[in-house]
C-alpha cells in the first residue's frame, strides 16, 4: 500500500474524477452558508451542490467531483475521546446529477481503491455492504467486481432518507486494518457495519433512486442520482497505517506545536491524549470558520465557535497550559492546508487576532467561574443532591460566560448531572426581560393579510426622477382597503408609479408630498409591501383621497441629496477601512440618513487613532478627486466576477446593480447614489467604538452636517481657548503647562500630608496602651485618607518597636481603616488582616490583608469608634 500525505490523497482523488472520468471540479465553499436558510454550517459535500439536485440550477456537467470543507458540531462531546469523531473534516466526492448510476459508481470506487495507479490496496482487504432489498448492487459487486459473497454483508441500515424527497439504498465499503485492531471470535459487533476498529469504513455511495412521497410511499425517479462521500481524514489514518485520524499529517504537525506550548508529551497519557486532540481538532475548524467570515458570539454559529474555543481552553488546563495560546497554531493550520485552501494561510493575522481576543475575554472570567461552580458543586453535595440547579447554571452562563456544555462536563467528572429544564426556564424568563424592555415600535413591517392579496403593479422610478404622475392603486387603512381618505387621517397608499425610495438596505425611506386635485398628503414612510410594491405611510393634509384618483408623487429633494451623500460615502467609506485595516473588514450593518451615517464592520481589536485618522483623509480625497459613479445592472455572476463586494446575508437575484465609484469602489448596492464624489463635499468621522465581539461602529456625517460639526468643534475650542486665556492654537501647550503645575502641587500637597501625617502620629504614641503585655494603638485620624494612614501607621511602628496598631478615618459617609502589627508579634499569633476584618464589620464594611498590614473600608462613620474601642478585647482574646 502507497504511503500519501492527506494533502496527496485528496489531489490523487479529483485527478481520477476529473480527468480520468470526466467530472467537474466544484470548488470547495464557503463554511458559511450563503444561500440555505437551512443550514448552519456547510456540513457534507453535497450540502453545496442541492441546486443541482432539486433542479433549481442545471449543471454544465451531470458530472461533479469535489473536496468540501465541512462542519458537524451535533457531537462535540466525543470529540478527542474517540478515534474519529471531528467538528471540522473534509468530504471527497463524486456526483452524478441524472447521468450515470450504480454500475459506474461502484466500478470507479473500487478502480480507484485498488489500481495501483491510483491507491493500490489489496483487494481481499475490502468488504462492502448492501441493503438487502438491492439485489442491484449485490450482482454488481458479486458478478462484476467478483467480490466474494462472504465479503458482501446485507444490513438494513442501508438505506438514505431524510424524510420527503430523493431517497434511496447505498453501499458503505469497508478496510480491514488487521486482527492487531480485534481478533474476538465471540464479539457480535467484529463485522464491517459493526462497532469495531478493524473493519473501517471509507467510502459511503448512495444512490438516489426512489422520491418519498407524503404519504409514505416510495415511487422510483425519473433521473436518478449519485452521491458519495470519502472522509478524508480516516481515509489517511488507514493509507498512512496509524490508530487514530489524529496521527495523520493532517493533525500531527498541530499536537507537535502543542507539545512545544505546553511541555508535556502525546502518546503517553491517556487523558492529556483528549487534551491534545480536542485542541487539535477545535482549532482547525476555528480558523476555517473564522476564516470563512463567522465571528465568536452569543448565539448561532458564533456560539459554536465560542463553545469550541472555550472548551479547547478547558482541555488545555489537563497539560498545563494556562494563558491564552490557541492563536499560536493558527500558522500551523494554515501550513498544513495551504496547498488547497490557501485562504486560512492568507488571513492568518486578522483569525489570529479574533482568536486570541476571545481567549483573553474567556480566560479573565473563566478562573473566577470556575470557583464559582466549585462551591455550586460543594454545596449541592453537601445537601445531598446530584443535580446543579438551573438557576446556578444560568448564573454561570449569564456572568461567567460558561458554555452550559462546559458546565455539564464539569459536572459529568463530579458525578453529577444539570438541571437543563431549569436553565430553559431562567432563559426564558430573561428573554421575557428583554422583551419588556423593548420600547413598542410602530412598524410598517408589520403587515396584514390583506396586504398579501394586493398584487396591483407598482413601478419605481426614483432613481431618475424625484416627480412624478401617477394614479393611486390602492388604500389601505387600518389593515382593510379602503375606496378613500379624509384630511387627518394616516393611511397607507400603494402608486401605479412612485418616485419614493422604500426603506432598504440601510437606507431609510424618502419623504415628500403626494398632491391631488383638492387634495395633498403628506409622505412620512415607505416600506416594501409582501408583494414587492412601495407601501407609502401618509397622512392626508387636505381633501379627499380616491383610488383611481390621478395624482403627482414629488419627493423631497433636498432630504434626498442628504441621503444620497451619505449613501456613497458609505461605500467609501468601506473600501477605505478595507485599506487601512485589512481584507478582512466587512459591512456588518449600516443606516443611511439625511443627517448622519451609520456603518457596522467585522474587526477584531481596538481602532488606533492614526488608522482613523487615514480612513477619514481616503475618504475625503476620494471626495475631492471628482470621481464620477457609474451604475449598471449585470448578471449576478458577472458582478462577482467583476469583484463587486456582495453584503453577506443579502439576497440578490439573478439580475443586480452594480455602484462603481471610479476604479476605488465597486458594490452591489440598490440604494440612490450622489453622480459624482464631489457632490459629497465633506466627510467627518463623529465616533468610533466596539459594539459587540469583532464588530465595530463608525457614525460620520458628510456635506452641511459635516460643515457644522466642524463649526462646533471650532467654537468649543474657542471657548477652550479664552478660558486657558491662550489662543486656539497653543491650548495643547497651555494644557501640558496647567499639567505640570498641577503635578507639582500635587508632590507638595502630598510632601505636606506626610509631614503633618508625621507630626499626627508623633502626638498619637502617648495614646498608646499596654494590654496583657502587648502595645496597642487606635485612633481616629481626622482628615486623613488611605495612603495618608498607611504611612502613619509606618511610622508608628519605627516609633513604638513592638506594636498592634489600628487607624480609622472617616470622610464623604465613607470609613477607611488600616491595622498594622510588627513582627515579634505576629510570630506570637497577632494578624493584621484578620484583626481588620472583625473591626471593619463592625462599622459596615470588610477587607483584609497581610499578617503585617491589612486596610479596609466601611460604609457607617457613626460606628468607627465602637469598632476601634474593639481592638482591645480582639488582642486579649489572642
């Protein structure tokens, strides 16, 4: 048998199919569905070719081969515990979209398994396994491969079907890996298709040859199909002859760099083996992930990506390694797969980035949670109980950030369980929360039934025009249509033709008037009504409005040029973050107003000022080059192929519009747009800041907005300047002055606290007392804050020798308390931070320390001198 590198496996495979036997390479997809709701994750290597098997789309050629990234999170428990089990693997395999069936589909897979062109195993190393109703495929491995009939096992387990649709028996083919991995006569699982180690099965064929109906029955197909299925990573535990998928090259080279990062040896432990593997295994599909534009967050597929960091970070405790390292390996990843999937390799600094972040937030709550569940666990076992509490597990979500998975296996290695009912409730009850702290919204996008029986024509044309004739096409009041409208009454209104810009994409609607004969309304919003047509939300300001009646639909022109403006400086705005930040920045979310913008982008990390400093002047050169846009409607295929930026979670259809801005910028956009850069005028950024895990928020206003924004920073740095009595200019240098001074009177003001701290305690050593043998001070120092009384205590101490001393002070409704106890004492049983905590609780308060010093606060002064009169009795009961 050949030894090949995953990386070999994977080429040798697409080489047979495509040039051999004349399929097609379908790239490998994006992880991040773009187009099926359905999904969450790309999680097989037919999930991206369902277009073709549904008959939305008609290949070029029937015949399809390809290597997918995918993952499958629905088992991550017994991930790193077993052989095989991953979140992140690839799927090799070959379709046919009606063209050919079982009799090629088999013969290919075993030409390619035991050519010696090809793979080259031995062929009485292979078994297979049928349906037992598929007499088919029986004759075809039988008769036409020659597979002998012990070798060619029936299970009713063969057979594909997910519910409604294509259905249809398959055949798994199955290696023997030697008796070394079982050699029990009397184990009833030693079989291919049963649960052991030695028969593995690698290459799954399904033929789809039957529909489900909705009735339950079955009806064969008209086309049938094929869809097999090759993983790649325990096909290279067998070529490669290893125990484990994990002890592939398409792993090793990560367990190595994770020996190097935490000093400890795979292979030798069993339980740090799980460690090793969980890490490897997370931090591949993490970087392809993130690499594929999915971000860690609270909900989604963010969450996955948050479980799997935070469970890697879990694990890698086990091998000692405790401070965030997982980013360190994303190189690695990127090494391994470079040859096929560059793209990891290309965005390792911004998927470093994101992965270290989220490390650092888990790792400053993750100690604190973690003794938190300690002592959830202590006390539920202390009452007896097996079970944490729902409401425990909630908290420990809620504050701590713990995964309610993390929990559980936490919870499995005490031997208890999880009260999840619990947790759903408290979920709830929190979503409810949340509900009633929302304000009520009116909403257009709230609509109603009749709404969706409207499907009068409704054309828009205000991309070149802002007036217009137009008939009104309907009325629509409070939820029924209506024949007419009186002035004060708000309605909606659907026009044959409208000059009005619905709500989309982030723009906001126009406003305007819509004027018929005696009768006006004012516009106040658009919306998309169900059916596609611009719902117009007015109220009537004169006369009596009819359907049918001719009226003339006038858009408010200079709110539109307002809109417009910021529009485009949206898509400047874009590409100029893309240029200082990195590729990786994408819209996340974007609101276009008259009087400001609003732009939502992925990045992972603070803004430096500079940076922003240079994404506003692109901007604005961009402005003042003159640039003229053009506009244009393309096939969506051919906008892509242009590199126009399509907004992911934005569906497009076949036919787009494409907003170029000169050669900088090119989107696909349905929004109004200024004709040239110029008539921006001016772009000003107004704010920047984090609004949630690698998303980020600029607010900036362009044109009139920007001038006045300008205007008052002016006039605020005038103000600034007469009070600094300066000029506008030199504010800085008087800031920095009026800093200096302010430094140096604080080194007087505290070289004076200190001298008069010095003269205080000299006069407190007559105060002290001698109790059963022992020196003890205490007193109220008027005026004194904390550092003021930790010196004094210092210097009480130099003073007196042999001491217990406690000072309080109290200022602003607030006490400070310190205690300090010299060193003969302490060795004679005397503690400073135990004495501290029993006199502060006596004043409302608590702290601790030091055996030598111990401060704490208190929130009651009335009580300071009953807690210092303490002091005496606490050093007699020592």
């Amino acid at each position: 048998m050949k030894n090949l590198t995953g990386s070999q496996i994977r080429s040798m495979f697409l080489e047979f199919f495509s040039k051999e036997k004349g399929h097609t390479i379908e790239p490998s997809a994006s992880l991040v569905p773009h187009d099926d709701p359905s999904l969450l994750w790309i999680n097989s290597g037919v999930a991206t070719l369902k277009k073709y098997f549904d008959g939305r789309v008609v290949p070029e050629n029937p015949r399809i081969t390809n290597a997918q990234k995918s993952i499958r999170t629905n088992d991550i428990e017994n991930v790193g515990k077993t052989a095989r089990h991953h979140t992140f693997f690839e799927m090799l395999g070959n379709f046919s979209i009606g063209e050919y069936f079982k009799v090629e589909a088999i013969e290919w897979a075993w030409e390619f398994l035991t050519s010696e062109k090809w793979i080259g195993w031995d062929p009485e190393l292979l078994s297979v396994t049928i349906h037992p109703e598929d007499n088919e495929a029986y004759d075809i491995w039988r008769n036409t491969i020659g597979l002998p009939e012990e070798r060619i096992i029936r299970l009713e387990g063969n057979f594909w079907d997910i519910g409604e649709g294509p259905s249809g028996p398959n055949t798994e083919i199955f290696y023997d890996r030697g008796p070394e991995y079982g050699n029990d006569p009397s184990d009833p699982e030693l079989y291919p298709g049963g649960e052991n180690d030695r028969y593995l099965e690698v290459w799954n064929l399904v033929f789809s040859q039957f529909n489900h109906n909705p009735d339950g029955t079955y009806t064969p197909l008209p086309k049938k199909n094929i869809d097999t299925g090759m993983g790649l990573e325990r096909m290279a535990s067998v070529v490669q002859n290893v125990p484990t998928n994990f002890d592939t090259d398409l792993f090793i080279p990560i367990i190595r760099a994770t020996e190097e990062i935490s000093g400890e040896k795979y292979g030798q432990n069993k339980e740090t083996d799980v460690a090793f593997k969980v890490i490897a295994d997370h931090i591949r599909t993490v970087a392809f992930a993130v690499g594929d534009g999915a971000l860690p967050s609270n909900e989604g597929r963010g969450y996955v990506l948050r479980r799997l960091l935070r469970r890697a970070v879990r694990y890698a405790k086990q091998i000692n390694i405790n401070r965030p390292f997982m980013y360190e390996l994303v190189p690695v990843v990127g090494e391994i797969m470079d040859d096929f999937y560059p793209e990891v390799k290309d965005k390792t600094d911004f998927i470093q980035k994101v992965i270290k972040s989220e490390e650092e937030r888990f790792h400053e709550t993750l100690h604190e949670g973690l003794a938190i569940l300690a002592t959830v666990i202590k006390k539920e076992k202390e009452k007896g109980s097996d079970t944490i509490t729902g409401a425990d597990i909630f908290r420990l979500y809620d504050t701590y950030g713990f995964p309610v998975e993390l929990t559980e296996e936490y919870a499995e290695e005490e031997g208890m369980k999880v009260d999840h009912s619990g947790f759903e409730v408290e979920m709830e009850q929190q979503r409810e929360r949340a509900r009633a702290a929302r304000q009520d919204v009116d909403s257009m996008q709230v609509q109603g039934g009749v709404l969706r029986d409207v499907k009068v024509e409704s054309k828009f044309v205000g991309y070149d025009e802002l007036k217009t004739n137009s008939t009104i096409a309907a009325i629509i009041k409070n939820g029924e249509l209506v024949d007419s409208a009186t002035s004060g009454e708000e309605v909606q209104l659907i026009l044959d033709v409208t000059p009005f810009y619905a709500e989309s994409g982030g723009q906001i609607a126009d406003r305007g008037v819509i004027v018929g004969e005696g009768s006006s309304v004012a516009v106040k919003d658009v919306q998309k009504a169900p059916n596609g047509q611009n719902l117009h939300q007015v109220m009537v300001t004169a006369g009596t409005l009819r359907t049918n009646d001719k009226v003339k639909a006038e858009v408010d022109a200079e709110n539109r040029v307002k809109i417009i403006k910021n529009h485009t400086a949206t898509h400047l705005l874009h590409q100029a973050l893309k240029d200082v930040l990195g590729e990786h920045v994408n819209q996340a979310g974007s609101l276009v107003e008259p009087d400001r913008l609003r732009f939502d982008f992925s990045h992972f990390g603070q803004i430096k000022p500079e940076e922003l400093e240079q994404v506003e002047q692109i901007v604005n050169e961009k402005i003042w080059r003159n640039i003229e846009l053009d506009i244009s409607l393309k096939p969506i295929a051919e906008a892509k192929a242009m590199g126009a930026m399509a907004l992911f979670g934005e569906k497009y259809g076949d036919i787009v519009r494409v907003v170029r801005v000169g050669d900088y910028s090119l989107e696909l956009c349905g929004g109004c747009h200024v004709p040239n850069t110029s008539v921006i005028g001016l772009f000003k950024i107004v704010s920047e800041g984090g609004i949630g895990a690698g998303t980020r928020r600029i607010e900036a206003v362009t044109g009139e907005s920007a001038y006045k924004t300008l205007n008052e920073q002016v006039g605020l740095l005038k103000d600034a300047a007469e009070k600094l009595k300066t000029n506008p200019k030199d504010i800085a240098a008087r800031i920095d002055s009026l800093m200096l001074e302010i430094k140096q009177l604080h080194r007087e003001n505290e070289s004076l606290a200190t001298k008069l701290g010095n003269i205080e305690a000299g006069n407190l050593v007559t105060k002290a007392k001698e109790i059963d043998g022992v020196t003890v001070l205490t007193a109220n120092v008027q005026g004194a804050d904390m550092n003021n009384l930790r010196n004094m205590a210092d210097d009480l101490k130099q003073k007196l020798g042999s001491v217990v001393i406690v000072l309080g002070s109290a200022q602003e409704g607030k006490v400070n308390l310190i205690a300090a106890v010299t060193k003969d004492l302490i060795e004679k049983g005397y503690h400073a931070g135990k004495l501290i905590k029993e006199v502060a609780t006596r004043c409302g308060g608590g702290g601790g320390g030091r055996p030598d010093m111990a401060q704490a606060g208190g929130k009651d002064p009335e009580k300071l001198d009953a807690a210092l009169q303490f002091v005496e009795e606490w050093v007699k009961s020592i």
